[in-house]
C-alpha cells in the first residue's frame, strides 16, 4: 500500500490516526522515542526502532518495529488492530484492508 509504509512486507499505518479513531489516547514522549496507547485500562508502549512492545508491563515481539515517516509514528497494522481487538482482512476488488469487530 503506497503511502502508507512497508517495513518488510508489513503493512504499517500511522499509530495516531488508527489509535484515536478506535478511542484510545496517544501520547509521544521525544526524549525516549516512545509512543504510549491507553485504551481503556490497557496500556501499550512502542519505542522506535524496537521489536519488542509493552503491553501493560509484558513484553511482546512484533513483526516488525515502529519506525518514523514523514514525521508520523508508523507501526504494523496487524498488531495494532489486535490490541483493540479487531479483526484484519486484506483483499476485494481495490486491495484493501479491512478493519472489522
């Protein structure tokens, strides 16, 4: 998907939009080059360039790291839609993603 990042192979989506849409909240801490989620009582820290996410303490791998683009946080879309929750499909007639409950 063009436009949107490709870390390999990985669609990567910017972590504010997809966040703030969903109801979380995002917050960006510059000196560590962390973005924080808090979506209800979960709490979700991604630093840049790490493969490895907190999840409410725990850490968990990711299939590739967040990273920066054009000033945006950009993380895989698979695992953050997981942590809300939602299920992913990719496809259809125009090659899109699909976010659903």
């Amino acid at each position: 998907m063009k436009g949107q990042g490709d870390c390999n192979d990985r669609t990567m989506v910017p972590i504010r939009f997809i966040s703030e849409t969903l109801g979380a909240d995002v917050l960006w801490n510059d000196k560590t080059k962390a973005v924080t989620i808090v979506h209800g009582v979960d709490v979700i820290t991604l630093e840049i360039g790490s493969e490895i996410a907190l999840i409410n303490g725990n850490g968990v791998t990711l299939d590739a790291p967040a990273e920066i683009d054009n000033g945006r946080t950009m993380v895989p879309l698979r695992f953050i839609a997981s942590m809300f929750k939602k299920n992913v499909q990719w496809g259809g007639p125009y090659q899109q993603v699909i976010i659903s409950d």
